[in-house]
C-alpha cells in the first residue's frame, strides 16, 4: 500500500476576495489600519510645522518690467532709482544676469542714466532686478543725462553676527533661500558673482541686511566661501549709502560661531 502522505494544518487566518474576511483579520482592519493611517498623517503634519519659514521673498518672473535710473558699478553693480515723491529717499536694485551669475555684462559709468528690462526680486525691503538676456536688456540714456553719485556715510567698525547668503536665492530665486540646505547653491551662486549679504536680527527679530565686500571695496574673494550659509561673525567697516547698509570686510574678518 502507498505510504500516507502527513498533512499539516495552519491556522492563521489567510484572506480570500471571495470569502467572509476571518475575524482577527476584521480587527486589524477596522481598528490597527485607521491607527496607522491617522499616524502617518501625523507625523507628515508635525513635519510640515517644523520646516523653517521660507519668508516673504517674491520673484516676479511672470513678465519682464521696464526700469529707469542711473548706474552704480561698485561694489556691485545696481540701479539707483530716485523717488517719485519730492525728497524722498531713492530706491537701490541690486543688478544680477540669469542663473547663478552676477551682471556681468559691460556697463556705463557711475551715474549714467539707463533703461533696464528685467524681472523684479524682492524681500523686506530690498530688491533685486535680473536682467533680461541680450543687449537691449540694459540701454543707456542720453550722454548727458547723469547724476554724481554721494559718497557712502561711514559708520565705523562693528561686529556682526548672522549668516552670509546669496541675494539672488534670498531675494525670491529660490525657497528656502537661506540655511544650511541651501550652502551649496549659495556658494556658487557668490563664486558667479551674485552680492553676499550678511543676514541678522535685531533685538526685536526683524531682520538687518548688510552687503558685503573686501576692505578694498571690491567683491568677495575666495577666502570668504566657506564661510557661506554657516552662523558667522564679521568684522568690517561700516557704510550706509541710500539706505543700503554695506560692511567692508578685511582679510580674516569673518569667524565662524
């Protein structure tokens, strides 16, 4: 006689679509499967809570605005528009080209009157215009249309302490535009040319912009990258000229915190 195959039983429970559902699997399903979904959306909205602020940064990219003022070269290069209202304070745009690039193009000399084409950055106050590509993004004025530019009011030297980000990114280019996941995009953007501006607080926690370039009044070099994106403290001369506060910084002026 053929020997009698053993046969084994389990008694898990095992789903089958055409079947009632077992009963212990009817508890994981009402009770164990809503537990887990309402954690997993939980901790998403915990998640979500905690993310740092962006801020208020906009960039409106949408359609190319026309701009009128006069040049400033240095540090960098800007826009220097004068109030509509009588005696009223001007406003400053600082100039960058399209990706991580400051403008680079050739400009007139300080004062000059010109025409720009570009799209609008801005965030707490300060504001940025990226030029349009090609050559009638940025037309000068006529020859004799000008202004002597004031010279910056000096404020000493200080001490400040903040984060050194990349205006562009900070101004509206990209969200979140600051912190230390943002290190790497910052620092190429600076090595393109865009401004480094010192980012602090005050003792009311609004926020203090300061630009920054070389105790020589020129941008910042390579000794100074490192240090972007990271809690630092910078030593500098500081100046103030139409509302733009700038800090010239020597060679060893910035420590890290």
């Amino acid at each position: 006689m053929p020997e009698e195959v053993p046969t084994t039983t389990n008694d898990q429970p095992f789903y089958v679509g055409y079947l009632p559902v077992p009963a212990p699997l009817r508890t994981f399903f009402k009770v164990i499967a809503p537990l887990l979904v309402a954690g997993v959306i939980a901790v998403g909205l915990v998640a979500a809570r905690t993310q740092r602020d962006p801020g208020p940064a906009r960039w409106n990219d949408g359609v190319a605005q026309q701009f009128r003022g006069f040049i400033v070269r240095t540090p960098y290069p800007a826009l220097l528009v004068q109030s509509e209202s009588s005696g009223g304070p001007p406003s400053v745009f600082l100039l960058v080209e399209m990706g991580k690039h400051g403008a680079a193009r050739e400009l007139p000399p300080d004062g000059s009157a010109v025409n720009i084409s570009g799209w609008k950055l801005d965030r707490d106050g300060r504001q940025m215009i990226e030029l349009e590509p090609g050559s009638d993004a940025l037309k000068p004025e006529s020859a004799t249309k000008s202004i002597n530019l004031a010279r910056p009011t000096r404020l000493g030297t200080v001490t400040i302490t903040g984060e050194i980000v990349d205006s562009k990114c900070y101004l509206g280019a990209m969200k979140p535009g600051e912190g230390k996941t943002h290190k790497a995009c910052a620092t190429l953007c600076i090595r393109g040319g865009v401004p480094p501006v010192l980012v602090t607080r005050d003792a009311q926690t609004r926020f203090e912009h300061v630009l920054l370039c070389s105790d020589t009044g020129d941008p910042l070099g390579p000794e100074f990258w490192p240090f972007v994106a990271d809690p630092v403290s910078v030593t500098g001369e500081l100046e103030i000229l139409a509302g733009i506060k700038r800090l010239r910084v020597p060679s060893g002026g910035v420590r890290p915190l």
